[in-house]
C-alpha cells in the first residue's frame, strides 16, 4: 500500500465512487419497481344465467348443447326435477382482469337477497372456465366450460375451495368462495384480459339426479347487488428506466407520462 501513488489513489477513488453511483442507481430502480399488495373489488363485465329444460328426463335436460330458455333472475344456480318438469341453471360471469405481476388471493362475492335451498338438497358451488364462451355468452355456451362432458360427471378443474350452499349460503348478505391455487393461477393467466367462468351445483358436475319433486338452486332475485371479484395483487410498476449515452449521462429514470426524469446523474 505504501508504494501507492497519487494516481493510484485517484484510480482507485473513482472505481470506488462509480460503485456507489452504480449501487445508488439499482437502488432506485428496485425502489420503482418495488408495489405493495392492492386489494381491488372487481364488478362482472357480464353475467347470464342460462337453464336447460327437458319436460319429462333429468339427464336430457343436463346434457343439451344449447339452453332452452334464459331464466328471469339473472343469478341462477342449480337444478330440479318436479317430474315431469326438469330443468338444469348455470350462471357464466366475466370480469375484466388488472394487469399484475403476481396474485395472493381471489375471492368471487355474490349478494344473497333471496336465495332458497331446501333442506336435504345442498350442494356445493363449483366454479369453472369457461374462455370458450368468450367473446359473449349465448344460449349456445350452455356446455362450453372446461370439462364438459356429453354425459356422465364432468372433468374439468374446480377453481374454488368448498363452499356449501346451505349452511354457508347467508341471506341478506354477501357471499364470498374463494378461489384456490388453481383459480388463482386462472386469474394470473387472465390478467390485463377477461376472465370466464361458469358456475354450477356440485351435482350438476357429478350428473347426480335431484329425483322427482326435488329443488335445488340459489335464486337471486335482487339485482341491485352486483357480483365481483375481490382480488388483492401486486401490481407492475408504474416507473420505467430507459438507458442510453447521451451527453455523458447514461442513466435516466422516468415516470410515465412524464417529460423529465426523476433521477439523473
């Protein structure tokens, strides 16, 4: 050390002062990259509600490629059997996704202001994709979901944790299932698009006949109460860094939309 000129001091200070310029410039740009978590509530961009009817045989009514009616309530989930008079509901729902770099969890909420199951004949609510219906949903979308299956029980991936319509399933209230790690991975693959999904009865998906007299359905009569998403999301950064040599200052960092940097050597 002690044979260390002047000028190897001077190198050695200016190596040691870029560093620190250098490490303060990453610093800012993991700084502008760094978002903490949003929690947004997300409306439906549409939703429908389609039956399938079939005047004397349950499976028929299930099984039909295209809906026979739209019901008049437009949040319908379920199916029935009066014998002769059988009838299959799903409700299709879209929500426009925010773009994200990553999603913590998701939870789809729907009011209940009237809404009847009677006892002995609970379900479970099943969530679904459904992008085939895409770009609108039509009495023709009836089985266009993932999983759809001509007859028997349907195969695709359930997109939601247990929810028990019944003894979870509150009047006058909202209602919220929450998607799990699969749902969860189908919002991420939706983000800055839409996502579509499908809701039915856990014994529509198994092809379970209510039997004669049987009813079983969530009846949304009141539509004041919009179904959305609950999404809480971290969010792309809202700062960009554009890098090029100009006028000996290689480094700028830029809001968007605006005209001057906000940092510059």
């Amino acid at each position: 050390m002690k044979n260390l000129t002047e000028k190897h001091w001077f190198y050695i200070c200016t190596i040691i002062a870029v560093l620190g310029f250098t490490l303060a410039v990453i610093g800012a740009i993991k700084a502008s990259h760094a978002q903490g978590l949003t929690t947004s509530s997300i409306n439906r961009v549409s939703i429908y509600s389609a039956e399938g009817y079939h005047a004397n045989t349950y499976a028929t009514a299930r099984n039909l490629t295209t809906a026979t009616q739209i019901p008049t309530n437009n949040f319908l989930v379920g199916q029935s059997n009066n014998n002769p008079e059988c009838c299959v509901r799903r409700t299709y729902l879209s929500f426009a996704i925010p773009n994200m770099i990553s999603v913590s969890a998701c939870s789809l909420c729907v009011y209940n202001n009237g809404g009847t199951i009677s006892s002995g004949n609970e379900f479970y609510l099943r969530i679904f994709g459904a992008r085939s219906s895409k770009p609108v949903y039509d009495l023709d979308d009836f089985p266009r979901f993932n999983g759809w299956a001509a007859s028997g029980s349907y195969t695709g991936t359930v997109l939601n944790n247990n929810f028990y319509v019944a003894s979870t399933w509150t009047s006058s209230t909202w209602n919220k299932t929450d998607f799990n790690a699969a749902g969860l991975d189908s919002v991420f693959a939706a983000r800055n698009d839409t996502l579509w999904i499908v809701l039915l009865s856990s014994k529509d998906v198994s092809s379970t006949d209510p039997t004669a007299g049987k009813q079983e359905w969530i009846n949304i009569l009141n539509t004041s109460y919009i179904p959305h998403l609950s999404i809480t999301y971290t969010a792309p950064s809202t700062v960009k860094m554009r890098k090029y040599l100009y006028d000996k200052d290689p480094f700028y960092l830029w809001q968007n939309g605006e005209s001057t940097p906000l940092y510059k050597k």
